[in-house]
C-alpha cells in the first residue's frame, strides 16, 4: 500500500469516528496516565476506571506509590488482571520516577524506556496523551490487527509494525492514528467477527479483497 491509499484511509477513518479523541481519557497528569497505562495492559478501559479512584487517591504522587505497601496496591489494581506484576511494575517505576527523575514523568523515549514496565506502547501513550509528542505509534492490539488486515503491514513484529506505519503516515498524525484505529478496532473491525459489511474502508482493505464470500 502506498501513502496516499494510507493516508485516504486515515481520512476515512477521521470521518467515522469523530469522538475518537478520548482514548486513554482517565488521565489528567503525567503521573496518572503513565500508572494507568502500564495498568491497561491486556485489560479493558472499563476495568482501568474502576480500579482509577481508589489507587489515585490512596497513592496521589510518585512518592506515595514508591513506599506503598505491594499487597495493598495489589489488591487496588486486581480487577485489571496480572495485577502481581502490575502491581511491581508501577511501584518499581514509581521509585525509579522519585529516585532518578526528581519525581517528575520524563517527556522523552529514551527516559521513559528505563522505567519498568514501560515499553515503547506505553512510552508513545505517555509521551502524546501527556507531552502532544509524537515520537512513535503505539501499537496496541486493535492497531496491530488492523495493520495486518488492512495491509498496511505484513509483520509479525509489534517493532516492525510501528516502524512500517512510520513510514507511511505524517509524524503530526501518529498518535491521532491510534486512536482512530482502536476506535475502529473496536466498533467495527473486531477481533472476532469484523463487519466488513458496513466498514468504511473496506474498498481499501487487503483482508476484505479476498476474503471468501457466500454468493
Ligand atoms: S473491511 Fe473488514 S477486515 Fe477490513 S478494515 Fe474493514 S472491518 Fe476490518
């Protein structure tokens, strides 16, 4: 696929979803949005809001969640999933925040790939929901599927899908494109049964062209 059939589909896509700004909408500070993400990890968003109020108010700083006890913020965190290494995770990175970063989420990829838990989804998340930044595309599983479907990438390297969609898309619309396809992802362009039928780019679509039809 070349830039202009790529970038016709983001065009597409900008019209279907309007309201798809507010992904990751739980977050008012760069604290909240990178403990809250690294929580999103093979969860819902529904599952990240209802743990959100009770740990952000128990642990209100980097500080807090550095000293906090393991057990207590496991307990927070457990309807997320995972929440053992969760919850290591954001007290590990908590600490690392308070002893290298002077307690302040840093604003850059390298900085934010020392912190546990964070890989460069996460990072990408951080750096364009908290900073406007776009230095990546976070490829989360609704991009990742819709790369391979729509042909926008044949790997099986979340690394090499992130750099493939770099390739064809403006760097001002990367994190923009995100949240266009897990909009997609998630009304249209499920995982298990996607409604070609109604979808707005299915003129463009590799999956759509040869998938077998019933006549
Ligand atoms: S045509 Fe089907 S497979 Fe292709 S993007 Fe649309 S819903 Fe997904």
């Amino acid at each position: 696929m070349n830039r202009n059939e790529a970038c016709d589909i983001y065009t597409r896509l900008s019209g279907a979803y309007p309201d798809s700004l507010n992904t990751h909408h739980w977050c008012s500070t760069p604290y909240e949005n990178l403990i809250l993400t690294i929580l999103s990890a093979q969860t819902t968003d529904n599952a990240v809001a209802q743990v959100k109020d009770a740990l952000l108010s128990r642990f209100p700083t980097p500080e807090s969640l550095a000293e906090g006890n393991i057990k207590e913020i496991e307990e927070l965190i457990h309807r997320t999933g995972f929440y053992h290494t969760k919850a290591l995770h954001i007290k590990s990175a908590a600490k690392v925040l308070v002893e290298k970063f002077g307690g302040v989420v840093p604003s850059d990829m390298d900085s934010l790939l020392t912190l546990p838990g964070v890989g460069r989804k996460t990072a990408n998340i951080v750096l364009y929901k908290s900073f406007g930044k776009n230095e990546g595309i976070a490829i989360d599983t609704h991009v990742f599927r819709l790369a391979g479907r729509i042909g926008l990438s044949k790997s099986t390297s979340q690394d090499q899908v992130e750099v493939d969609l770099m390739k064809l898309y403006p760097n001002e619309i990367w994190g923009r494109l995100t949240d266009l396809f897990i909009a997609h992802g998630r009304r249209c362009c499920t995982a298990r049964k996607p409604k070609c039928d109604i979808c707005s780019v299915k003129k463009m679509c590799y999956y759509f062209s040869f998938m077998p039809r019933i006549s």
